[in-house]
C-alpha cells in the first residue's frame, strides 16, 4: 500500500494511477486520509465498489439482516424461487424461446 500527499497525487497523478494497479494508493491531507485510489479493472469492480458505499443499500441490507435476526426471513430456496421467477417475468417470449434452443421465424 502507498500514501502520499494530495499535492504529490496531482503533481503526478498518472504515476499514482499507476501504482493503484498494485494496491491501494492512500491519499492524505495534513497527514491525515481523505481518499483511496483503488484499482478497478473492469464495469463490475467500479459497480461492487459503488454498491458497497451505496447508503440505501445498506439501510436495505441492514433491514433485511434485521428481519433474518427476528425469525422473518424466508428460506434459501423459496428466495431463489423468486428470484427466478422474477428473471423469467422480465425475459420477453422471444428470448426464453431462444434459451430453450428454439428460434421463432
């Protein structure tokens, strides 16, 4: 992991980029943290990064961890259930037509 100072990241901010492949790059202000540069290599690293500082997904994780605590989740299996049902609702015709390995013409 490297630090460096605000001003030493924008004076050479490709540089840091750079070293950000290898680790985190802690950014400081006055000696203290204000940032980190993280690697991201590709749309569903910046994505897990984004969700994982997401405020209303927290509160909803946490309210769904909540219920799970007082006995209200549901079992493994129905929610994959859902899910699966939810995905084929959103799937048009056509597509499921295709997965099956049928073609509509």
């Amino acid at each position: 992991m490297k630090v460096a100072t605000q001003d030493e990241v924008a004076a050479n901010f490709v540089e840091y980029v750079k070293a950000a492949k290898l680790g985190p790059v802690v950014v400081t202000s006055k000696g203290k943290p204000v940032a980190v540069l993280l690697r991201a290599e590709d749309q569903e690293d910046l994505e897990r990064l984004l969700m994982g500082h997401s405020a209303k997904l927290q509160s909803i994780l946490e309210a769904a961890r909540k219920r799970f605590r007082e006995g209200r989740g549901i079992p493994h299996q129905r929610f994959w259930q859902e899910v699966e049902a939810e995905n084929a609702r959103k799937i048009p015709a056509r597509n499921r037509t295709e997965e099956k390995g049928r073609t509509r013409r």
